[in-house]
C-alpha cells in the first residue's frame, strides 16, 4: 500500500511540474505579441529530441529489462514490441477521433467549421500531452517497482526533460491564440489549461502499473510508442516547416544529448 500511495504522489507531483512548465511558457503572452519563428523551430527540435532521448533511456530500455527479468515464456522482444506499437495507434486513434489542427497546418481537420482554428490548435496540443502524463506515470511506478532497470532518478530527469520541452510548447499555444483575437488572459489561461492533462494521466498510468504489474514492459513500451508518434508527426515536421531547419536539427541533437546525459547521469 505504501509503494501504491508513494509512487502515485510522486507521479501527480511530476505531472503537477511538468504542467507548471506549460505554465511558466503560457505566461510569455504576457511579454510578446507573437511567436519568433526561428525560436519556435529551435525549441520544437529541441523537445523532439528530448522525447527521443527520453523514449529509449527512460522508457524502451527500462521496459526490455523488465520483460527479460519475468517469468513469462515470451521472447523479451515481444511485449516492448506490441506496447510501442500500439501506443503508437493509440494516438493516431486519438488524431483520427478528435477534430484537431497543428500549428503548420500541416494536416488536421482543419476544414471542421464546428470548432475555431484555434480550438482545434488547443486539442492538437492537449492530445499529445497525454502520452507524456503517461510516460510519467509509467516510469514512477516502474521505478517504485524496482524490478528493472527504472529508477527513480531516471524518472526525474524525464519530469525535467518533458518539463523543458513544455515550456516553449505552452508560449508556441498562447501566443497564436492570442494572435487570433484571444485576449492576453484567455490565451494564457487555453495555453496552460492544455497541460492540465499531464497529472491527470500520470496518475491513471502509476495507478494502472501498480495495479496490474505484468503489465509494466507493455506499459513502458506503450508510453515509448505514443511519444515517439508525437515527435514523427507533430514536432519534427512543424520545426522543419520553417526557414530555420538547420537550427531546429542542431537543436533536436542538443536535446537529445542533454536528455540522454540527464537520464544516464542521474540514473
């Protein structure tokens, strides 16, 4: 019951950080009237490689180390195979379901006259939140677990790195709402509000893992996909829609270092 009630406060409390983040990054509306493009594509290949780095250290490999410690007869390959696959159509079931827009323009329900550009631009971003809740929650639980290779340190450098890469993703949301004939206050309060799913479902993943602890190399695994389908199909393409495309892959490289030193270092 204790590791329960621990693991849990600990997930709300990373999910809690990591929506402060989105927060702080909200509040830049207060300062600037638009976004500056070359910073935005800098800060979105710096979060994809955040999400990347932290995907493999912080969730694959920590998931094929629980899978290879079972008992289960099953190739170790296999149950981090099926939870990053379906993560992944996880979300793409969620693109799919939910009428949405990014911020490129890429693609999306753009046409949908039943919401505002920017509603669909607030649940683009409110989607996508959901797997890093996750991926929170997953990664205290399998470090209160403490069967595998998660740790519990390793688990705060990914609150760290998804809370960095939350901060220019809450102004990259105010900003253009705010463009859009939002007022200031209303920007912030949609751009941070995005976030508010974070803890919600760092919380449901903890509780999920600790409930039903077999489940906990699919549930790494589930996490590592559905971040890693954000990355392919929201934050790489929109920091390499702009004229700053070298900028954004030295700064997707730089992210990817710092999270992997964070996640080696500390774990």
């Amino acid at each position: 019951m204790a590791l329960f009630s621990n693991s849990i406060f600990q997930a709300l409390i990373a999910g809690i950080f990591t929506w402060l983040c989105t927060l702080f990054g909200s509040s830049f509306v207060f300062l600037f009237k638009e976004v500056n493009d070359r910073f935005l594509a800098i800060m979105q290949g710096f979060a994809a490689g955040v999400m990347i780095a932290a995907s493999f250290w912080s969730l694959l490999a920590p998931a094929l180390e629980y899978a290879e410690s079972s008992s289960s007869s099953l190739p170790a390959w296999l149950p981090v195979a099926v939870g990053f696959v379906v993560g992944g159509l996880f979300l793409r079931l969620l693109d799919y379901t939910v009428p949405h827009t990014h911020l490129s323009e890429d693609h999306g329900d753009s046409d949908n006259r039943k919401l505002s550009k920017t509603m669909m631009l607030f649940l683009a971003v409110t989607i996508h939140n959901i797997p890093e809740g996750l991926a929170l929650g997953v990664a205290f639980a399998a470090a209160g677990v403490g069967n595998g290779g998660a740790t519990l340190t390793g688990a705060i450098a990914l609150a760290i790195g998804i809370g960095l890469q939350n901060i220019p993703e809450g102004s990259a949301l105010s900003l253009p709402l705010y463009a859009d004939g939002r007022t200031k206050r209303k920007a912030f309060q949609m751009g941070q509000l995005s976030a508010v799913v974070e803890p919600v479902s760092a919380v449901i993943g903890a509780a999920a893992v600790l409930v039903v602890q077999e489940i906990l190399p699919y549930a790494l695994a589930f996490a590592a996909g559905s971040m890693i389908f954000v990355v392919v199909e929201q934050l790489i393409p929109e920091s390499q829609s702009s004229n700053h495309t070298d900028e954004a892959t030295l700064a997707l490289i730089g992210g990817f270092i710092l999270m992997m030193i964070l996640d080696v270092a500390l774990g």
